[in-house]
C-alpha cells in the first residue's frame, strides 16, 4: 500500500530467495571478501572490452543467483537490471543470456535499490513468482565513459571515488524462510548544484538525506527503529556531509547505526581515495555483506538508501550539475 | 652543469605554474594545457619566450607551451618568406617533429598494449 | 555557448558546506611534487638534447627535435606499461605540462579505444584529450602571427 506519497508497505512482505555478489581481481582483496561468492581474476573476463567483460560480470551474478536458489532461468518472471553503461548496454545484453522478460532501468549507483523496489512491488501485487533484480559496474569501463582514459595520466583529487567492478543480483519470491522486504520510499531528484564529476559524494548527498528523512515520515519511525541505515556509495567526503546535513535538522544518527556502503567496501584504502562507487557497491554490500550479518543475527531491520548521480559525459560539459538521487529499501529478518 | 640547473628550476617553475591552475583554479589538465599553449603563443608573439629558450634550455622547449611558440614561429617564419599566406601555410612547419612522434608512437602503443585499468 | 546556471541561496549554502567538509588538496605538496618531476623531465630533455649535439652532431638550434622525439617515446611506452598514470598521481602538473602531458593523452586514449577498432576507435578518438591543445594552439599562434604581423605593417 503507499504510505505519504512517496513511500510502498509490503502487505505480503516479498521473501529474499537467494542473493549474489561477484567482484573483480581489486575486489577480492578488500574488507568484506568472504562475503562475496566468486571473484574474477582480471578486468577482461576472457573478452576484448572492458564493457564486455561488465556483461559476463553481471550474467555471472545472475547464474550464482538463480544457483542459491535453486530455480532455473525459466523459473524468473522478469528480470530488472541497470547499469552506468551508455543505454545500459551490459543490463541488456546480459538479459539477451538469460532469456528472462526484462525490465531496463537507470539509475545510476541507485539502480540495486530502484531495481529492488520495483521488484518487490510486483512480487507483492501478485503481478510475479519470481522476479531477478540485478546491478553491475566496471571500473575500467566507467572511467573511460565519464572521466578519462584509464591510463591517462590526470591527478585524482581526495575527493574522487573508485568505481567497484563487480554484480549483485537478488531472486525475490512470494515464501520462503528468507529475509523479507518490508518497505520502499522513491526518490526525487535533488540537485545542488555541484558540478565536478570527481566529487560525487557532494552530488548524492542531499539526494540521500531527502529520502532517508522522507521515509522515516512517511512510515513513521525514529532512525533508531532500525539496526543501520546505510546510504549506497557516497564515500567518505558525502558521509561527512550526511552527518553534518541531518544534524542541521535535529536529527542525529550515530555512527554505529549510520554508515556508508562506499566506506565499507574498501575501507580507507589510499588507492580509493574517498571511497567505493558505482551500481555494484550497494548491491554487494547489501546483497552480499549485509545479509550475512542478518542471517548471522546481528541485524534484524536494515534501511538501504542507494544514492545515484545523475549525470553523462555531455551534460557535464554542457555546463550542467549532477542531480543525485536515492531509494530507499527495508529489509527484515527476525529469526 | 649550469644548463642543467636552468632548465630544471625554469622547467620546475612553470610545472609549479601549471599545479596552481589545477589546484587553486580547479582547471582540468585538458584546460591547463591548452591556456599555457596559447599563452606560449602569446609570449612568442612578444618576443619574451625565444629569449626564456636561450636561458634555460630544456627547461623552456619541454613545457606544453614551448609547442605555442613554435606554432607561432612557424607561421611567422612562412610570412616572412611567402607573405600573409604564410601565416596558414607555416604553422605546423617547426612541431611537426612532436605531432609525428605523438602520432606515431601512440599508434604503435595501441598495437602493442592494452590498458592495465 | 552554454551558460552556468546562477545557484539558489539554497545551493550557495550547500555548496559552501559540502566544500568545509572537502577533504583538502595538499596544494603546497602537490606544488613541490609538480616542481620536482617536471624539473627533472626538462632536465632530461636537456641531457637528451646535449647527447644529439655531441654524438648525432645535430645543430643546436634543431636539436629540441630529436629530444622531444625521444621523450614522447618514452610517455608513450610508460603509458602503455600501466606505469604513467601511477607517476602522474604523484606529480600532477610535472608530468601533464611538459610535452610527455601531450604524448601521455593520446597514447592512453588511442590503448583504450582499441576495442572500438583501428578506424574509428584508435584513429578517431586518438585526439580526445590533445585535441584542444592543437586547436587552440593553432588558433592562438594564427592570431598572434597575425595580430605581430599587422603592427609590423602599420608600425614599422
């Protein structure tokens, strides 16, 4: 049912069948390894492009999914994926594989909680048994699309984030034992003006705030309703500005209940500088680290806002801003 | 070992210059490099660069500016001969070593290599 | 030509915020850095310009050429070895402003467009960074040489 005007209750609560998170070779060494299911060992994949080796990433996810959860291709009623390729190319060809109906979507870094919405929404409305929602990204790929060359020699500023390589993909169902999808709250799109693409997290971040404390209204609760409010990929400097942005308002989220997937994944690696981004880093750290702290007990309601920045290579030399927006998921699991 | 010294602080300098301009006025390396080619052509044009080459050596023909005043030379040289006309047909007459290199050899890096990522 | 939109007081209070909590560029560091790689780059020019002399027997006036030549190889083979980005990182405008910036551009973007094809990838993206830098080049030395050239006549 909608909640406000913005926000969907799952009356039936779509169940998690199963979840996957594949990365790359960079990936495989960082603080939340051993919750991902399977690693690459280079950026190629075995293909000549880097943005053919995204789509075998993504199908990677998708076939570790559908592997968890025991069902085949056939079983899924359709498949909602994204990703920051020009025309989501890796999505589609991704879903030409898998012979799945497919829903493309764009949302930038947003796209694993947009995708996840969606999906709940239809399982929810008995519109599905099963629906996929996946999300990938490609560091080499997205840095020769938004940015440079990768092995142009331009200084990064501390600002600047690194795009995950890797895929996350959920299989949500109508039963099951599994950790429950319990609301959704759509974002708008907020911009304030900033423009530099090497400082997304200052772009995303009054996106996330606009979400999160319209969905703490809109369904009633205190921040502390939840065991952890994560924003998808805003990295160090936007979590900063997160912070600072809700204290304004009054209200004051810790740093044990607040945190930020694009901190998490690599931690303060120097390499990184501000921190993780792109589609991948909140599907793998909701799909692949957060779930297992759940199903290990240390979390039972979990608020996942995926912050995305709305911006291509033409709109940014046009002179434009980069518009940032956030969806926001709750999961639950009391065992 | 004086040469050396000249073109090191004089090459240093300018660098320094071009780090002020990303740093302080946020300008991408794409934007610096083209303010300081036209600026060479511009110091050329007065005169003041040819003279910056003869005291520092390297350190003035190795910046990105160094390729605007032989731009701008190249034209100046043709006009010199050949009249206004010059100005069109000269230009490219004293980088053409830089532009071939550049050419080439990022060509044949491209048959060779592929990118690390 | 597009125009930046004038921000809100809204933005304008977000913008200045968001910039507090900025983490800082080290710009004296980078300052130093820039200084020392790009002295040392112009200091092996000129050790590479001393050696045409004495050994090719290249004319001093002419021997910047085969120097450039020589360091545009090397910007480009540091390029294709994955190691000019990582140097870049460090010395910032060190290594852009001086001609190995120039070379750096269009090797990394010919290596990473070799997916599209010789044609249209590596030949027709070949210039995507470098391109500004001879078209204003171009353009700035044309009126300038015409501008000094104009004077000349009038002036004398």
């Amino acid at each position: 049912m909608l909640l406000g005007r913005q926000s969907w209750l799952f009356d039936n609560s779509p169940r998690i069948i199963a979840a996957a998170a594949v990365g790359g070779p960079f990936e495989s060494k960082c603080q939340i390894a051993e919750d991902f299911d399977q690693f690459t060992s280079d950026l190629w994949m075995e293909q000549d492009s880097f943005e053919k080796a995204e789509v075998k990433l993504l199908e990677l996810a998708c076939a570790k999914a559908l592997e968890k959860a025991g069902l085949k291709n056939d079983d899924i009623n359709f498949l909602l994926s994204g990703d920051l390729d020009n025309q989501i190319t890796s999505s589609s060809f991704a879903a030409r594989g898998l012979h799945i109906p497919y829903l493309g979507i764009f949302s930038a870094c947003s796209t694993s909680m947009e995708s996840l919405a969606l999906a709940s929404k239809i399982v929810d409305n008995n519109g599905a048994n099963y629906v996929m929602a996946a999300t990938a990204s490609h560091n080499a790929a997205a840095e020769k699309q938004f940015r440079y060359p990768t092995e142009y020699g331009a200084q990064k500023p501390p600002t600047a984030q690194w795009t995950v390589t890797g895929a996350g993909a959920v299989i949500l169902g109508k039963q099951g034992n599994g950790p429950r999808i319990i609301s959704a709250t759509i974002g708008k799109v907020v911009d304030m003006g900033i423009s530099d693409p090497f400082n997304m997290g200052a772009a995303m971040a009054p996106a996330a705030v606009d979400t999160i404390e319209t969905h703490l209204n809109e369904l009633n609760v205190e921040p502390d309703y939840y065991d952890l409010i994560a924003t998808g990929d805003l990295g160090f400097t936007g979590y900063s500005i997160v912070q600072d942005l809700f204290r304004k308002k009054g209200i004051c989220l810790k740093k044990n209940l607040y945190v930020d997937c694009g901190t998490i994944i690599y931690g303060k690696d120097p390499k990184v500088f501000s921190g993780a981004s792109g589609c991948a880093c909140s599907a793998i750290v909701t799909y692949g680290h957060f779930l297992n702290r759940m199903r290990r007990g240390e979390l039972k309601r979990i608020l996942v806002a995926a912050t995305g920045a709305l911006l291509s290579p033409m709109s940014y030399q046009q002179k434009e801003s980069i518009p940032g927006i956030a969806h926001a998921v709750s999961i639950e699991y009391i065992q | 070992m004086e040469q050396f010294i000249r073109a090191f602080l004089v090459g240093g300098a300018i660098c320094a210059i071009g780090q002020v301009m990303m740093d302080v006025f946020r300008m991408t390396p794409a934007h610096t490099m083209t303010a300081l080619v036209a600026a060479g052509a511009v110091l050329g044009g007065l005169g003041w660069y040819d003279k910056l080459v003869d005291f520092a050596g390297a350190g003035a023909t190795t910046p990105i500016l160094s390729f605007g005043n032989s731009l701008l030379k190249g034209a100046l040289a043709e006009a010199e001969m050949h009249g206004l006309i010059g100005v069109l047909t000269g230009i490219f007459e004293i980088t053409s070593a830089g532009i071939s290199s550049a050419i080439i050899f990022g060509f044949l890096a491209a048959l060779v290599f592929k990118p690390k990522g | 030509m597009a125009k930046k939109k004038q921000a809100t007081p809204m933005q304008k209070d977000y913008q200045i915020r968001a910039k507090k909590l900025e983490p800082k560029r080290k710009v004296g560091i980078n300052i130093l850095r820039a200084f020392i790689s790009g002295g040392s780059i112009c200091a092996l020019a000129q050790l590479l310009q001393i050696f045409f002399i004495n050994v090719f027997h290249f004319d001093e006036s002419k021997a910047g050429n085969p120097a450039t030549a020589v360091i545009i190889f090397l910007a480009a083979l540091l390029t294709g070895l994955g190691r000019y980005d990582q140097i870049a990182q460090w010395a910032g405008a060190g290594t852009a402003v001086p001609i190995t910036g120039f070379a750096n551009s269009i090797a990394s973007a010919a290596i990473e467009h070799r997916s599209e094809g010789f044609v249209l990838g590596v030949g027709g993206n070949m210039f995507k960074i470098a391109g500004p830098v001879i078209v204003f080049g171009t353009f700035a030395a044309f009126v300038v040489a015409i501008i000094k050239l104009v004077f000349q006549a009038l002036g004398g």
